[in-house]
C-alpha cells in the first residue's frame, strides 16, 4: 500500500527545499475519497509536508498549530505538483503548486 508520493527531483537552498512529486493514481488515500471522484484529502497534504520537513530540514517538536491553511485546488490523481518547504524557527512553511496553479499553503507552527 502506496502513503508517499514518488520524489521526482529535488531542489535545496538555505532552510528550503523543493520537492517535483508524484501523486501516483495507486495511493491508498484514492482508494474511498471519493468513489468516482477521487481527491487527495487536505489532511494528507499536511501530513506529507510535515514528513518530509522532518526528513529534509530536520523540523523537530510536537505540533502546536496551523496558520494561513489554503486549500485552492482539488489534487488528483496522476498530478505532479512541487512541494516547497521553508522552516524558520518553529514554523514550517508549505505550499503545492504547479505552474500557475497553487494546491495549497500554509504554516504549520512546532514547538
């Protein structure tokens, strides 16, 4: 059972780094939202931007909030978006685009 996207190339500067994704059409998350309209679930996006913060910038603590959550466009499958990540301090800034197109973005705080 797929719960990651696939990492397509990888991009780094200081406390950022993006991340060219797949969202493959087998993840699990597909599977009941929804049947016959299937959708990457909100939560799933923020999980996926805390995961991989931890990995790749080595954000640390307990989640404490959320600031500025956007959801702007439904992720379906077979979307190849760009996670961009940014951790300052405690805060871990997020944001899912492709070209012109944002997905979502936010701030998620840890402490």
């Amino acid at each position: 059972m797929t719960l990651l996207p696939e990492i397509l190339a990888e991009r780094r500067d200081a406390g950022a780094v993006e991340l060219d994704l797949h969202v493959a059409p087998e993840l699990a998350y597909f599977r009941d939202h929804f049947p016959g309209l299937p959708i990457l679930p909100g939560v799933v996006q923020i999980d996926w931007a805390v995961k991989l913060g931890r990995e790749r910038l080595g954000l640390r603590g307990e989640f404490r909030g959320a600031e500025n959550l956007k959801f702007l466009s439904i992720v379906r499958p077979g979307a190849r978006p760009t996670l961009r990540l940014a951790l300052a301090g405690g805060r871990l800034s997020f944001s899912y685009r492709a070209g012109e197109r944002k997905y979502s973005a936010g701030v998620l705080v840890f402490g």
